[in-house]
C-alpha cells in the first residue's frame, strides 16, 4: 500500500505526513479525480486489445470472431475510466443524531 501511495503522491493526487498523528488525504476533491488518472499510472499503456486465440489468428488476416466485440468492451471501459470520479466512492454525511429523549 505504501508504494501506490508514494506513486499517488508523485501524481499530485495524495499528500500525507509521517508518524503518529499522519497519514495520507486526496490532495484534490474527489469529484476532480477520475479512476483513469489513477489506473493509467499501474496499467499496460500499449491499449493494444488482445485476441483470446493468440497473435496467429487476428494477426494475420481478418480478425477473429470476438475481435469487434472486444475493442468495443474496450471503448466502454476506457469511457468509464474518464468519467467516474472518487465522488462515487464517497458516502454522503449522515444527518445530525437527534437528541435523546429523556423518560419521564
């Protein structure tokens, strides 16, 4: 975990201290972070879809069957990752508690 923070702190996305009291915050708002800003630093970056039946099938000739299908998973992943934020992992705050009643 140490070591996706540090490389989250060289993109600008985390700050934190050391020691007793530290830790680490989004040094940005987490509607202002897409997931891709994050998966883009620990995944291939070719963005070359692969074929399920190796290099000898959509390598040479028409592509395989599943090609088509693939590259469109692809665009829609890739679309995802632009367009969601941190924001849907935060949890909205939960209203004040009421104050108790006392019996009679």
């Amino acid at each position: 975990m140490a070591k996706v923070l540090t490389i989250a702190s060289t993109l600008g996305l985390v700050d934190g201290t050391r020691g007793p009291g530290g830790g680490y915050w989004l040094r940005r708002r987490p509607q202002d972070i897409t997931l891709l800003d994050i998966v883009q630093e620990f995944e291939r970056s070719d963005r070359q879809v692969l074929c399920p039946f190796g290099p000898d099938w959509c390598g040479k000739g028409a592509p395989c069957p599943l090609h088509k299908k693939f590259e469109s998973m692809d665009t829609d992943w890739m679309h995802y990752l632009r367009t969601t934020t941190l924001a849907v992992f935060v949890r909205a705050p939960l209203p004040p508690a009421a104050p108790k009643r006392r019996s009679a």
